[in-house]
C-alpha cells in the first residue's frame, strides 16, 4: 500500500488489539516503516479529534536527524495550528419564541443582525478553507519527504482505544483521519470494534441511519483478529505471574496439589465464559495478589478461592447476591451455566467440583455446620439427589448412573465428612478440614481477610533507628 489508505484492525474488547499493535508497530519500525502511534481514548477530552492527530504526527517527528523533514514537519505543525484556529466556527443561536409580536423596527435591526452573521460565518468558512488546503498540501509534502528517504515507505499513524471513546469523539475522528489526513503515503491504521463502532455512528447519527454502510465509506480495509487461545493466555498468566512461588514457602501440604485443581477450574470456566482476555488478567492479578500478601501459616483455600473468583468474574452482582444470602446455589449455577461456551462445561469434572463447592459454600454463606443434612437446605443438592433417587428406582446399572449427578453427591460428601472417614484414596484437598472455607476465600478475594498481613511477625520486628 502507498496510501491515502485507512486500515481498521477489528476485534473485540479487551481481546489483544493494543498488544498487537504495539508488537506490529515495532516490526515496521524495525523495517524502516515511520510509525506514529496515538491513543485515542487519551486524546478524547480535548474534544478535537483534529488537533490530537495533527499534534501528535508533529511532536512525534520533529526530533528526526532528517533537516529536510524538520522543515516539513514545522510547516505542517504550522499550518496545522491555523486549520485548529479557523474551523472552530461560532456559533450563534436566535430563538423564534415571540418574534412575531416584535415591532417592525426591531425585525429590521434583528434582519441585519443576521445578514451580518452570515457574511461574517462565509469569511470563517473560506478562511477555513484555505487554511485546509496549505495544510493538506504541507501534510503532502511531509509525506513525500518520508517516502523519499525510506525507498518509498508510506507514514503509518497508527489509532487505538478508538472504540472506547465518546461516541461523538469517535465519528469525528473517522471524518478526520479519511478526509483531512487523506494524502498519498499517508496509511492510517485504526484500532476498532466494529460493532461498538456501528453503535457509536448510531448514537451521533440516529438509530434508523445505516451505520454499517457509512462505516465502510471511511474503511479500505479490514482486517479482524484470529481469536486467541484462552486456555494458553490463562496459564501463561498465571506463569508470569509467580503465584505457585508462595507454594514454596507455606506450611499448608495441601496446598500445591488443591491449587492444581484449582487452575483447572479457572482454565475451564474463564475460558468458555465468555469474558475478555482484559478481565481474565484483571481476574489473576488479584488471585497473585492474595497469594503474595498470603501468611505463610495459613490454609490456601484454593479451591474455594477459585470458584468465589469465577463467580465475582463472570457475573459480579450474582456474585454479591450469593454471599449476602439473596439467591440460592441452583439458581446461581443455571444462570452461570448459561454463559458463553459453559452450557457445554457442565458435564465435566471440572463443573462437578465447581457445583460441589457452590452446594457447601450455600451452608456457609447460611451459617449451617458441615455435619448437618445439606438437603434440607441446599436447592442444587436437593436437584442432583432426586435425579440419584430417580435413577436407582428405575434400577438402572451402576456404569450408567456414573453421570455429573451421582458425583456431584460424592463430591459434596466427601466435602462435608468428618476428616477421620478419609483414606489414601481420599483426594488431599478434601482432607484439610471440614468446611471448604468459602466465606474465607471470599474475605481474601476483596481484601478483607486479616490472615493476609502477618501482624504478629510485624509487632516482633524491631523498631527502626536512625543508623536504619
């Protein structure tokens, strides 16, 4: 491409556009390309997609070792600054209320008033207009220059954040990038989401306007972003993060091993949910947080930990409603279950855990003991065991009742068992005590708990002393 060209680079939210750019504008920089990168979404309180653009290309150009182009860059700067000055027109607003009873004289004088507006606003335009022209023809020249000592290379002005602007913001630097940038070598390449694009052109141009086609007037071309591998993003996460260093140093056996099991839960339901790859990370940031502000002498909670952080991700006010008591386990699973891809996860060893905890966690969060009949108070548990009881009056084989019911029962009585019915055959995260401690998870996940700061290994330090 030798440009004008306009280049939109489509995914969604939080699905890896900022980091692609980043990597794909080093690349070209690397090959020799000139690359100007703006954020747009930084830009949007000047409220002047124009000056933000302009301001940038020159400030971002102006330290080139190239004389001939500091030159151009100075002159596109300057007539950049006459086209921000002149195409700010004023504007001037007469209302109607009553102009009827107005005297004749005062219709007169307010008839010249607005001759005189008019005049005044066709000088502005034409002024406008000129300044345009110097600046386009400036803009020309910068780009040739760049072209002309690069083997022929366009400008590259790369845009992101676009699709997070004000809607208003947003159009308007689409208008700007393909009308007032629009000179050969110059290729913009822009950052979007489509369909949150199509909103925002909706929101400025009325819901029964074609948002699509207008769109495709300002785009040459478009390119979406493959989607990425979720399960590889949440591990490589979780890697970088350095959150299994605390393994290292806890008193807690079980830890590691229930931790495993752990990320599997997290892999399986962060990845089919549905939520972004931003809110994914914002999600482990916080698991490593409470791991690396976690005392060393405490139970990991892994597993109750990870459920409460599946929850407070996929569905934040459900989330809140469960731990107030508001809503019940069977309601919260089928309305979790419904999310995304994780109809489909439901039948996976993965899901059986994450209802097994649900069920325990709605004893807790009601104050009930483990050692209690959790049918009575549990819906999900009642659900899955008249499904078991269904299954064993029809006296159906014991192979074909080996379904997510039948191990969701086990699994959530080997949560609430006394640790003293445990064998070697019993998995090591069901063996650290009766109750799961999801209340406790819970307090962790939003920084409350107190077993996240080691106060009495603080009170025993020493005080400090000058010399310190």
């Amino acid at each position: 491409m030798e440009g004008p060209c306009v280049l939109a680079v489509d995914a969604g939210w939080g699905t890896g556009k900022t980091t692609f750019l980043k990597m794909w504008s080093q690349q070209l920089q690397n090959e020799g390309f000139t690359v100007v990168q703006l954020n747009a979404w930084e830009t949007d309180f000047t409220g002047d997609p124009f000056l933000s653009i302009s301001a940038e290309v020159t400030r971002q150009l102006e330290c080139t070792e190239n004389s001939a182009l500091r030159n151009k860059v100075e002159q596109a700067k300057k007539t950049a600054g006459e086209v921000a000055i002149r195409a700010i027109p004023a504007l001037v607003r007469i209302g109607t209320a009553g102009i009827l009873d107005l005297s004749p004289a005062m219709e007169g004088e307010i008839g010249r008033g607005l001759a005189s507006v008019a005049e005044d606003r066709l000088a502005r335009y034409s002024e406008a207009q000129g300044s345009l022209s110097k600046f386009k023809k400036s803009l020309q020249e910068l780009a040739e220059n760049i072209a002309s000592s690069s083997e022929g290379l366009p400008l590259i002005i790369v845009v992101d954040e676009l699709d997070r602007c004000r809607p208003t913001y947003a159009v308007e630097m689409l208008e700007v990038a393909k009308h007032l940038f629009s000179a050969d070598h110059v290729i913009f390449v822009l950052a979007i989401n489509r369909e949150q694009i199509i909103h925002s052109v909706g929101a400025v141009y009325g819901s029964g306007f074609d948002s699509d086609i207008y769109l495709q007037r300002f785009i040459d071309v478009d390119f979406r972003l493959r989607a990425p591998d979720r399960n590889r993003f949440i591990w490589s996460t979780i890697d970088s993060l350095k959150i299994e260093e605390y393994f290292v140093k806890t008193t807690d056996k079980a830890a590691r091993h229930e931790f495993e099991h752990a990320k599997r839960l997290l892999s399986s339901f962060l990845s089919n949910s549905g939520v972004s790859l931003r809110e994914i990370e914002q999600a482990l940031n916080r698991l490593a947080l409470v791991f690396a502000s976690l005392r060393s002498d405490t139970r990991v909670l892994g597993i109750a930990v990870a459920v409460a952080l599946i929850l407070r991700t996929i569905d934040k006010g459900l989330y809140r409603q469960f731990i107030r008591g508001e809503i019940e386990d069977l309601e919260l699973a089928d309305a979790i279950f419904c999310r995304g891809g994780l109809a489909s996860v439901r039948s996976d060893p993965a899901a059986w855990l994450f209802e097994s905890v649900l069920i325990v966690g709605e004893l807790e969060v009601k104050g009930i003991e483990a050692t209690q009949q959790g049918n009575r108070v549990s819906p999900l548990w009642n659900h899955y065991k008249r499904i078991m009881e269904r299954e064993e009056s029809e006296n159906m084989p014991v192979s074909r009742r080996q379904t997510s019911a039948g191990q969701i029962i086990h699994t959530v009585s080997e949560l609430m068992a006394n640790g003293s019915t445990y064998n070697n055959n019993t998995p090591l995260f069901f063996q650290s005590a009766t109750s799961i401690g999801f209340g406790r998870a819970v307090e962790r996940l939003e920084l409350f708990a107190n077993d996240l700061i080691d106060i009495d290994s603080a009170k025993e330090e020493p005080a400090a002393t000058d010399e310190d």
